[in-house]
C-alpha cells in the first residue's frame, strides 16, 4: 500500500502500533489515516473510534482495512470514512484515498 500510494505522490507515513496514537497524529498532522481493524491490544475499529471522536481529529478522514469484513459488517462501521476488505486492488486504494481527500462522502456497505 506504501509504495502504491507514493507512486501516486502521496506522502506516507507507517506507524506500527496505536500507542501515542493522538501524539502522532499531533507531530504529523495528516490529512487521512488508514489503519488495520487486526492490531495488538486495541482493535483498529476502536481506535478510529477514538479519533472520530476527538474534537481535535475528528475531522481526519479514517479507512479501515480488513481481511474480516464480515466482522466488521456485524460490528459497525466505527464511524470510518471508508472501508476497504482485503485483498484489494490498488486501483481501489488510490481511488478511495483520493476521493476522501477531495471531500467526497463514500457510501458505506
């Protein structure tokens, strides 16, 4: 996904945990944050969550990325702004990512 997305001229950065998640999106200020619903500790729908709420990065979009969208499907959307199951075509990525950046509203399944 890193390479696809730079490839298309996007800045990207990876971070590997949730941990100072709030302290990261601080220093990085970043226009869009995909995460991983699979995560140790914390789930990555939880931790959208988390940021959607914020009054300081709730206006961030989320996409949430999963192999498990059934699961994700039964459990709620956790307020993301997308939702991409795994595997993905990156077509899609960079489609998705480049809509949520220009302000556009995806309908989610």
């Amino acid at each position: 996904m890193q390479e696809a997305l730079v490839y298309e001229g996007f800045e990207v950065k990876i971070q590997e945990d949730t941990h100072n998640i709030f302290q990261v999106i601080n220093d990085y200020k970043p226009d869009l944050i995909m995460i991983d619903y699979i995560l140790d500790g914390i789930n990555g729908g939880e931790t959208c969550h988390e940021i959607k709420v914020n009054l300081a990065t709730g206006h961030i979009p989320v996409v949430i990325v999963s192999a498990y969208s059934k699961v994700i499907l039964s459990l709620g959307n956790y307020r993301s702004d997308a939702f991409l199951a795994k595997p993905f075509g990156l077509d899609e990525l960079v489609q998705v990512v480049n809509k949520l950046l220009t302000g556009e509203t995806l309908q989610l399944v």
